[in-house]
C-alpha cells in the first residue's frame, strides 16, 4: 500500500513568509509525528499526535510553529514569520498507535528560507 | 531520554557482516532499542527492535548485552544499498523518538 506523503518536496521562502507542509499518513494509522533535520544532524522531535489531539508539543520550539490534524488523518505543520534558522528537511512519520509499533517516514519537505 | 553513543563512522566491504555497536548504560528497564537508518535523502527506515532477547529479521539480528547496556546490529552480508546512517535509539514504543547523531556506515566495493 502507499506509504507516508509529504507535499511539497522542496519549498522555498523568503524570511518572514507563511508556510505550509502538508503530510499524509499511512492509511489508519492514528499517531503522527512531525521531525526537523538540519544539515549533518539526526531528526529532531517537534510534535506527534494522538488521533486529531497533540499528545505531545514539546518539541515546537517557539509559537511561530504550529500544527493540526483535524481529521486524524491529514496533518499541516504551519510556519509563520519564516527565519533563515528553520532552513531544514521536516519529517513526517505514521504509526499505528499500538505500543512497540515501528514508525513509518515520509521523504520530508526540505524547506529554504532565503 | 536514555543517551547513546555510536562510533560516528565505519566502513565494512561489500558481502561482510558490518557490525555496529551502540551503548545504552542509562535504558530503562521497560524500554526498548530501536534501530533505524537513514539512506543519503530519503527519510529514516524501521530495521528491528528489541527488549532483552537476540531478534533477528529479514534485514539485520540484533544482539543486545545481559545487563542491557549495550547492543550490535547485525547485517550479515553487507551491500552498497547499504550504506547510510545508522541509529539506536531507546524507547517505550508508541512514543517520539530520539535520534542522536548515528553511525554512518560505508560499504566498500
């Protein structure tokens, strides 16, 4: 079956724009989570969902970043007033939701802020 | 989060058993090692976990220490599709993961 998207690819900005990257999962799959990988480093951990509720956001790191899975299908992670610092690959994974479940990647959005 | 360390690099030839280490001194007793790899652009990949037993699947075994605070990850006979970056990561399951820097493993011709 068809495993975790992510639109688009490749989005370039100018500092100070609105984005939007978009992630759809693994067809019920009910946990989401969001990753950041900057240049030379491993994922990092920006938030996952549970369902259409964020079971954990600690890893936003400031309130420009936010995200929504109204459906508990469909996820948008939102970036307002871009800076040149959140320039990296954002990640999207699905999982089942059961405990010992793998999580499944997408392919990531690499993300320029110019 | 339990901390992990991996050697940063390692090469293996091509048809070898490539075995990578990776220490977990600080794992909770419920928690369980992941390992996953991430190929040049492309996103993480599920290889195998395990909690305290040897597991062993189509892709790798994984052999983790009696006191826990350790493990290898097996791939039998190496290919060049596999070279990429290799990380162990402790957890519970149905939780974030923690990715620290990884093993990049290169496979030799």
């Amino acid at each position: 079956g068809a495993g975790v998207s992510q639109t688009p690819s490749n989005k370039v900005t100018e500092k100070g724009k609105y984005v939007e990257l978009r992630c759809d999962p693994i067809s019920g799959h009910t946990a989401l989570y969001w990753y950041r990988q900057s240049l030379g480093q491993g994922p990092e951990f920006l938030i996952y969902f549970q369902g259409t509720g964020a079971a954990d956001d600690s890893g936003l790191p400031n309130d420009r970043f936010f995200a929504v899975r109204p459906e508990g299908s469909v996820s948008t992670l939102k970036i307002q007033r871009t800076e040149r610092g959140d320039s990296a690959v954002y990640l999207c994974a699905s999982s089942s939701g059961v405990v010992q479940d793998t999580q499944y990647f997408g392919p990531g959005t690499r993300l320029t802020v110019l | 989060d339990a901390k992990t360390t991996q050697p940063p690099s390692m090469d293996c030839a091509e048809g070898r058993a490539a075995n990578l280490p990776c220490n977990h001194s600080t794992i909770s007793g419920n928690e369980y090692v992941y390992w996953y790899r991430q190929i040049h652009s492309q996103g993480p990949q599920y290889i195998i976990h395990g909690l305290k037993n040897n597991e062993t699947n189509e892709m790798a075994s994984l052999i983790i220490t009696e006191d826990r605070k350790s493990s290898t990850l097996i791939l039998p006979h190496a290919t060049l599709r596999d070279t990429a970056v290799y990380y162990c990561i402790p957890s519970f399951g149905n939780e974030k993961l923690t990715f620290g820097t990884g093993t990049r493993l290169t496979i030799i011709p």
